[in-house]
C-alpha cells in the first residue's frame, strides 16, 4: 500500500464516515448504509476504494460480504504519520532546551 493512495482514500468525507463505522468491528453494506446519506451500491464503491487502498479488507459469511479495517494498511499509514511525529517531538524538545538555556 502506498500512504498517497491511503490518504486519497480518506480525503472524500463520506468515504471517512464509512471508514469510521468500522473502527466497532466488521460489518456488512447493508449495516455501513444504514443513515449515510448515500445509496448502499454508493457505499460499495467506497468500501472498494478503501480496500483497493489497503485500508479495508473483505471477508464472505454465506452470501454477505462483511468488511474491516485492514490493520496491516492502517499501520503501514501510521508509520508513515510517525515520521512528522517524531520531527515535531524533535523541534519541541530542542525549543524546550533552548529554552531552560
């Protein structure tokens, strides 16, 4: 997964609200859907974005499809995230000794 193609994921609002409604565990389309703005075929191609991005993964209970955050693409993101993390911790610290200077 490339963190580029992760970050275009969640750029599109709805496509975040669909992805947040996973953080509780797996769940199908139809329970996605349920009082999103948007059609549940709608919700099926964003869930296919998300996956084809890494972030989401799809298992099959019988006919259902029944998708999930993906935490091997998750934690591929926050890695790339911890990068920034750790500079600004870096800039802090070296104000803050600046500072007691």
């Amino acid at each position: 997964m490339a963190y580029g193609s992760a970050l275009a994921a969640l750029s599109d609002p709805t496509r975040r609200r669909v992805f947040e409604r996973l953080k509780p565990g797996g769940r199908a389309v139809g329970e996605i859907a349920k009082g999103l703005p948007v059609s549940r075929p709608a919700v099926s191609q964003h869930l296919k974005v998300l996956k084809e991005a890494g972030l989401v993964r799809e298992t099959r209970d019988g006919t259902r499809r029944i998708y999930e955050i993906d935490p091997k693409g998750l934690g591929q993101l926050r890695r790339w995230l911890d990068q920034f993390w750790d500079t600004a911790l870096d800039a802090f610290r070296a104000e803050v000794e600046k500072d007691s200077k």
